[in-house]
C-alpha cells in the first residue's frame, strides 16, 4: 500500500504542534507545557523512521529526549497540583491535608521551574530550526524521489509496522509482567508501553489512511486505557508525595498525622478502583496488542539494505 503522506508531510504536522507552543510556553502557561512535551514526544517517534542519516536521527532524538525529561519534571508537580485541586472540590473532609501536601507540592514545582535552564526556550527554538532544516530536506528529497521510485514511502512504512509490532510485544510483556496485583511501578511500565504504542499507531494510520484527524476506534482504545493507568499513576505518586509529608513533620502532631493518614487511605481506595477497571479492560487491550504485532509484522518484509526502525 503506498503512502498517502510523504516523509515531509509527516514532520511537518508534528513540528507545527510542537513550534506554535513555544510562544505561551515562554510566557510560563501550564498547557503549553504539557502540550510541548507531548508534541516532542510524537516527534521523538517519528524522527528514526524518516530513513534519514543515522548519525543525524541518534543527535536529534537525543535532544528530543532530554527536551521531554526537562519538561516532565515540571509537567509531573502541576499535574499533581491540578488533581490536588480537584479532589480539595470533591471531598472536601480531607480539606486540611490537601492543603498542607498541595503547599509542599507547589514549593517543590516552583523549585523545578528554577532549575530549568535559563536559555530553555533558546534550547526549544534551537531544535525546532533543525527540524526545520530537516523538513526543507525532506522536500527537497522527496520531490527528487517522487519521479523515480517510491522507494522511501516503502521503507517508511516498513519501518513504522516494524516500530508497531515491536511496541505491541512490548506491551503484551509489559501486561503479563504487572499480572492480576496491584504494583504500581509494573503498571507504570504497562502505561508507558501503552502510550509508546498508542503513537506508534498514530503513525501507521497517518501513512496508510485519509482519515484526517479522527481518531481511529483503535487509538481511542488505547487513549481511553492510557487514562485509567495515567489517573492511577496520579493518585499514587501523590500518596507517596502525602508520606513524605508524613514523614517531614516536626514536632509530630497525631491529629495531623491522623489527617494524612486517612488521605492516603481514600486515595488508595480509587487507585484499587481503577485497577479493577484496568483488570477488566485487559484482556481487550491484550487483543489489540496482539493484533497489532501479528498485522504488523506479517506485513512488514523490508527491501534489501533498508534499516530497521530505532
């Protein structure tokens, strides 16, 4: 099946999202942030499959790399700030913890935020000009191509089923690791598989279908189960944000304590509720990984001297 986008016409879209963020994101605007590192993200999957110069993809996926684990780290304390927020609405009975944990979060959010480097937004606009280059590139090459052979649009694909099918075996390894108990971290690796694959997919749509910017019954059941184990991974590192506050208090004050105490427990409570809802929904997220590295990998037979996706 030929490509309905060129290699261009894929970094393309992924480099508008990521560039017309950066504007608010200077200003210190919380959605542009968590919209910038998606936005680098998409692109960090993207970039090893365009079969461009290895040496060049390894440089620009490093930068993509650290770009995300810069932004992350701030990203993690608003989102923790934003649930603390929303649960301080909804139950109003653990009012004063949430309080006191939301006080020692936002210090903490506002100590990350010092130590992003000062020229953060010089970083960002360095990188999207190299990725500009790049697309100019692509342009420029695929017009040249386009009269010739469609050799690039087959190795692209190859390379994207390729990247599918290795990141849906990695997600049916991650579901059979985490099993039927509650482990948070094993179920952070089940999540993160998860949205690993869920771009992946986004990708493979993009080349093989004219579908636009509908979401596809596949990607939605990805997206929906990438938000039941993002909730619960929420809930949980703010139980550990709410035992460190346990821990830091002096002179230790019982009724306090008590407080936090029955905070964690409540917020327990919903991760056990989610993980239920997680349960149920595996076996069908098993089936959807399942397929997609069977199709993915059934289809995938790349041409003589053409590199596998990274």
């Amino acid at each position: 099946m030929p490509l309905t986008v060129s290699r261009a016409g894929l970094l393309k879209s992924r480099l508008s999202r990521f560039t017309r963020v950066l504007p608010d994101l200077e200003k210190g605007d919380v959605r542009s942030l968590h919209r910038a590192r998606v936005a680098s993200r998409r692109l960090r999957e993207l970039v090893p499959v365009l079969q461009v110069d290895a040496d060049a993809a390894r440089k620009l996926g490093r930068r993509l790399r650290k770009i995300t684990a810069r932004l992350g780290r701030v990203r993690e304390l608003d989102v923790l700030l934003g649930l603390i927020d929303e649960l301080r609405a909804s139950q109003p009975v653990h009012q004063d913890a949430l309080r006191r944990v939301g006080a020692a979060v936002a210090k903490s959010r506002d100590a990350a935020r010092k130590r992003l480097p000062d020229d953060l937004s010089g970083e960002l606009y360095r990188l999207a000009r190299k990725l500009e280059r790049l697309l100019r590139d692509l342009k420029q090459s695929d017009k040249s191509q386009s009269d010739k052979s469609p050799s690039h649009g087959r190795a692209v694909r190859w390379a994207i089923e390729a990247r599918v099918a290795r990141r849906a075996a990695r997600l049916l390894a991650a579901i059979e690791d985490a099993g039927g108990v509650y482990l948070p971290e094993r179920l952070h690796g089940v999540r993160i598989s998860l949205k690993k694959l869920r771009y992946a997919v986004e990708l493979l749509e993009a080349v093989e279908s004219t579908r636009g910017t509908r979401r596809s019954p596949v990607v939605g059941a990805l997206k929906r189960e990438q938000d039941v184990l993002g909730r619960m991974h929420d809930l949980q590192v703010l139980i550990d944000r709410v035992r460190a506050v346990q821990a830091l208090l002096a002179p230790p004050d019982p009724a306090v304590w008590h407080q936090l105490d029955a905070l964690v427990v409540s917020l327990d409570e919903s991760c056990r509720r989610l993980h239920g809802r997680y349960i149920h929904d595996r076996q069908t997220l098993s089936a959807i990984a399942s397929r997609l590295a069977v199709v993915s990998a059934r289809q995938n037979v790349p041409a003589r001297g053409v590199r596998r996706a990274g």
